[in-house]
C-alpha cells in the first residue's frame, strides 16, 4: 500500500533557487548537510530576471566578498562573462568596483551544473506550500525570545521534508503580479509561475509580510536596433577576475560590445502625456519600489529639469539577439512603451520582444531578524534575499551565503559566523537590515560603508577569507596561498620604507626624466611611492634589490603605502566602533525598566531587540541622549549583578 503522506528527513530545507538560495544551499551542503533546494522551475536556477550583469559599485565588493568566504557567484560569473568593466578607476581604490555583464543563459547553465554535482545537495522543482513548526517548551530557547521551532516543509502535492532548519529564498515570487499598464499577470518574473500559498502559512506563525515592487526594462530584437547612432562601450584589457582562485589568463578573451545612447524631450513627453496610465501613479501598485532603481516614468516626473537620461543597450547573452534596454525600466502599456522606445537615437525602429513590467510581491517586515538573518520568533527559520527587504543579485546571494552559514552552525551547535560593519559589505548590508526600517527594496552603495577605505574590493581575500577557513568553506591550501600573499606584502612594504635612494646625479636625472620634483636629500623608496607622479612599477629602475612579486601583492603594497595615513586614521575609527559593539544587551531587559528613555525609543528598541549598544544607536528614532541613558542603565544592572556575587 502507498503511503499517502510521503515524509523525507533532512538537514536544511532552502525554498528558493535563485542567487541567495544557491549560495545557501552549496554553503550548508558543502559544510556536510544533507540539503534539498526548492524550486519553481529547476530549468531557471540563478535566474536573471532583471539586468544579465554581476558587480557593479558596491556590488562589485559583496561579489568578491562572497568569494573569499567560499561562495560562488565569483566562479561562476569569471566563466560566463561577455563584457567585464572596473568602474570608477578615475577615484580612489575604496569605490573601484568590478562589473561584468553576464550570459543570462549561460550563468543558469554554470549554476545548476554546480548545484547537480554537489554533494549532500538536491534539486526539487516544487512549489513549498507551508512552513511546519511547533511551539517553543525549551525554557533556555524561551529566554532567548524563541515561540516556536522550524520541523520542516510541506509542497503543495502533500509531501512533507522534516528538516532542522529552513531558509526562505522566495525572490519576487510570493503572491506575486506583473503589471504592464491595465494588464496584470498573475505570475511571478518573466512568466514563471508565482508562490500562491507560502505567504498565509508565513503569516500564520506570525510572521509580518508587506508588499514591494520592482521593475524591469524591455527587450529588443537586437536586428531592429541601429547602432551606428549609439557610442559603443568596450570591455576591459587586461580582464581582472572576480574569484580570487580564477587564472587571470582564464578570462582574457574577446568581448561583445554594449552601446549607449540617451533619451529626449519627445521621449519625455510621450511619458508625460500618458503618465494617468502607469500603474504605479493610477494606483493600482501597492507596494513601494526602489529610489535607487527608478522607473523611466518616475525619472522624468523627479527630474523634471533633466533633458535626457543614459540608456544603455546590453546583450542577454550569445544564444539570443535579445537587447537589454538598461535605464528605461517602466510600467506603462504596450502602446506607450513602443512610442517612448522608438524616440531613442538607434531605437526608431525597434520591436519589443518582452514587454517592460513591473512586479509586485510579499516581503518581510522589518525588525523581524537576528544579525544571524535568523527570524526571531521561529528556532530554525532564516531567511535571505529580497523577502529581506533587499534588491539585487549580489545582496541576495551574499545574504544567502551569510543565512546558509549560520542555519549549518546552528545545526552543528557552533558559533555563528559575525560579520561586522568593519570588516566587510556584507556586515553592513545585515546590520542594515536588521537595525533599519527600510521602507523601499535596499540597494547597497559605498556610501552606506563607513570605513570603505578599509572594505576595498581589491583586499576582501585579506579581510574575510580567514573566516571562510574557520566555517569550512575555505580549504587549507587556500588559506595557505592567502598567508604566504600577506607575508609577501608585509615584506615589500617594510623593504620599501627601509631602502633609501640619495639625491645622486643618477636618481636626479631619473626624476627629470619622469617629471618629479628632485630630491633635496635622502629618501625612502616608500615615500617617492606616495608621489602622485610615481609608482610602484616606473621606480624600478633605481629599486636594484626588487625581487618579482604577484600583481595582488604589488596592488596592495602600492594602496598600503600610499593610503596609509588615510587607513591608519579609519583602523582608529574602528577601535570606537568596536567598543560600543562589545557593550552587549541581555536578551531579556525590559526596556519599560529604563527609566528617562523616550517613548519613541522605548518603542524601537522593543521591536528591533538589538545586540548591542552599537546596534541600538543605529536604529532609526534612537539619538544619542537616549544611548546614553542606556548605558548608563546597563552599568547600573552589571554593578548591581556584580555586588550579588
């Protein structure tokens, strides 16, 4: 006889297959997991629905970071590629961010492959109906604010995964709506079936869910575009890679080429004209969508006094002639779309392959996570990506990765893996999520980094790959290579500051030659380094005992000489911030019990329960006067705890 209730016993339950979920079910597998991934559809893993790229400014840093804590976007994207770009090479390191424009296709392809042959890890195209869960009688679990205890999942064809943890990787899928004009489509992005059940089974163990949006630009058949009236944008040469363990001669090869070209005031005007009709000014959109991100109709209703604005046209990939029309993302109706695009210098005679839309869905409320992106309430339930509250491919997939990590130290009863805002991008996207009431999809930027001197792209190996070896995801022949790399740095940039050159008639005629101020008397190799005009490669010539060195390790010799005042004075900003962040909160104060602390932050430190001290002065409607009759109220409680003993 069949039993009629199938029932699977597992490890980690990851509902969701898209940049967060493949991070974080390869990271629970890889760490010894038994793990199965849920997904809608096993043909669009990683799936791009919005632009094909990777990196990007701030992104560039999550990617890299995510690579050197044993993730593997970096891998993938360093293999698929068709465009790779460093921007913003005309400032400082602190915001050089690599960008590269993928195969949409392709990348999908990479992914599962990667997905399909690791083990302990398991693709199921199913759509994940309910969470399971019992109540909390655990009192130390109670102590620590738990109600109730993940047991697992249940699909929509009945049968049951027992799991000790699941992470919710849900994208814009749950009950979500595309929206072109007057047209709705119940669905999730690009046509693929929508989560209709999850979000009550959420709801139903007390979850708080609200509704954003986003939205995406149409496609073009790329033989309808005229690109002679467009700039063409090249790649980079040499190619940079994103993975730290990528051969930089893997990915030197030829690269497809994408165009620019800008709106006008026709354009504008079609927009203006037909403004009633876009479903998010008549009303129809419910939820808030993205200031960073925004929509051609929101561009040119903000930004009346602008002219034009940039439209680049990017490729999916080598197997289609689709065109991406990157900054004209919209929600108007067909019509108005096909009249609006067609007023682009190269887009007169276009046609639209897939309509430009926007799409709807359920997310988390903020104040709901634990810096782990574990959900308070529920033992066992964590969660990550844009159900966050995040937008992005490279913010989902580094919460994956962070959620993945964690969920397997919670199972293996090991320390979880903290990240603060000192050490990388990834801790201040989860500090942000977690402190903050974000009130639109989060995007990350450099400016939201504090020490981004410190957060460079170029020295995320050197910041977090030591915590990918303590987890498990890093190997030790790779530490290794990274502890020989600081080795060599630390050597060079100490022999720099210790050989001198003299003001000789050979250094003097060196520093004609190469434009520089002559030298009045002796000087270290170091401090001519530090001359804008100078470098670590064009003072070879007078540096006679320079042995040969990688070119990492001579990229952060040159950033650790020249910045060094600027780094010294941020690792003095770290000291601070570090202290407050070692002023722990008990999980159990009552902040009723604090007396002369406002109403207001009364109320937000109630909901968002912070850590620390550090935490709390980053919550939204908590000033500085309110942080101090904190602390003054912990020194209070841990004198009176030390006067009992």
């Amino acid at each position: 006889m069949i039993d009629t209730c199938l029932k699977e016993t597992i490890d980690v339950a990851v509902i969701g297959a898209g940049h967060a979920g493949c991070e974080a079910a390869l990271a629970c597998a890889r760490l010894g997991l038994s793990t199965v991934v849920f997904t809608m559809s096993a043909d669009n893993i990683a799936f791009m629905p919005c632009n094909p790229h990777i990196g990007g400014s701030s992104k560039g840093h999550l990617v890299r970071e995510i690579d050197a804590l044993g993730g593997e976007m970096g891998k993938v994207i360093d293999k698929t590629f068709l465009q790779s770009k460093m921007l913003n090479t005309s400032k400082g390191p602190a915001v050089h961010s690599l960008r590269c424009q993928a195969d949409k296709m392709e990348y999908s392809k990479a992914m599962r492959r990667v997905l399909e042959n690791q083990e302990n890890l398991f693709i199921k195209q199913a759509e994940v109906s309910e969470i399971l869960f019992e109540d909390v009688t655990d009192e130390s679990l109670r102590h620590k604010g738990y109600k109730k205890r993940i047991t697992g999942v249940k699909i929509f064809s009945g049968m049951i995964y027992e799991a000790k943890a699941v992470i919710l990787c849900t994208g814009t899928y749950l009950k979500s709506r595309c929206l072109t004009g007057e047209a709705i489509t119940y669905s999730g992005p690009n046509g693929l079936l929508p989560s209709n059940y999850l979000s009550e089974s959420l709801l139903k163990a007390g979850i708080e869910l609200r509704r954003f949006k986003t939205g995406t630009p149409a496609r073009m058949d790329g033989n309808t575009i005229d690109y002679s009236k467009m700039s063409e944008q090249f790649g980079d040469s040499p190619v940079i890679p994103f993975s730290f363990d990528t051969d930089p001669e893997d990915v030197q090869k030829p690269q497809v080429s994408c165009w620019l070209t800008y709106t006008n005031e026709k354009t504008h005007e079609i927009i203006r004209k037909n403004i009633d009709r876009s479903p998010i000014y008549a009303g129809i959109i419910e939820g808030i969508g993205p200031r960073y991100c925004p929509s051609i109709e929101d561009k040119v209703v903000k930004f009346p006094d602008h002219d034009r604005h940039q439209v680049f046209v990017e490729p999916e990939g080598t197997y289609t002639n689709e065109m991406y029309i990157d900054g004209m993302s919209s929600s108007l109706p067909e019509d108005v779309q096909l009249a609006m695009y067609r007023t682009v210098p190269g887009l007169e005679n276009c046609r639209i392959v897939k309509n430009a839309y926007a799409i709807e869905y359920d997310c988390l409320c903020p104040g709901q996570l634990h810096p782990t992106l574990e959900i308070k309430d529920i033992r066992g339930l964590f969660s990550a990506g844009q159900f966050n509250g995040s937008s992005g491919y490279e913010e989902a997939a580094a919460q994956g990765l962070y959620a993945g990590i964690n969920a397997a130290m919670q199972i293996q009863h090991r320390d979880y893996l903290t990240i603060d805002r000192s050490e990388g991008y990834i801790g201040v996207l989860v500090d942000d999520l977690v402190t903050k009431e974000n009130l639109e999809p989060y995007r990350m930027m450099t400016s939201r980094a504090e020490y981004r001197l410190l957060l460079r792209q170029d020295n995320a190996d050197i910041r977090l790959r030591h915590k990918g070896h303590d987890v498990g995801l890093i190997d030790d022949e790779r530490n290794e290579k990274l502890l020989i790399k600081e080795k060599l740095i630390e050597e060079e940039v100490t022999r720099l500051k210790n050989t001198t050159v003299g003001a000789n008639s050979n250094i003097q005629k060196f520093m004609e030659k190469i434009g520089s101020t002559p030298l009045k008397t002796a000087t270290s190799l170091a401090e001519l380094i530090c001359r804008p005009e100078l470098n670590y490669d064009n003072i070879a010539e007078i540096d006679n005992e320079r042995k040969p060195l990688p070119a990492d390790v001579i990229e952060q010799v040159e950033i650790t000489i020249r910045y060094e005042g600027y780094i010294n004075r941020q690792h003095r900003q770290v000291e601070q911030f570090k202290k407050l962040e070692k002023k722990l909160i008990p999980d159990d104060i009552d902040y009723n019990d604090v007396g002369s602390l406002r109403l207001e932050a009364r109320q937000k430190l109630e909901k968002f329960r912070p850590a620390n001290i550090g935490q709390a002065s980053r919550i939204g409607g908590v000033n500085p006067a309110d942080i101090s009759v904190l602390l003054i109220y912990l020194d209070t409680i841990n004198r009176s705890s030390s006067d009992e003993k």
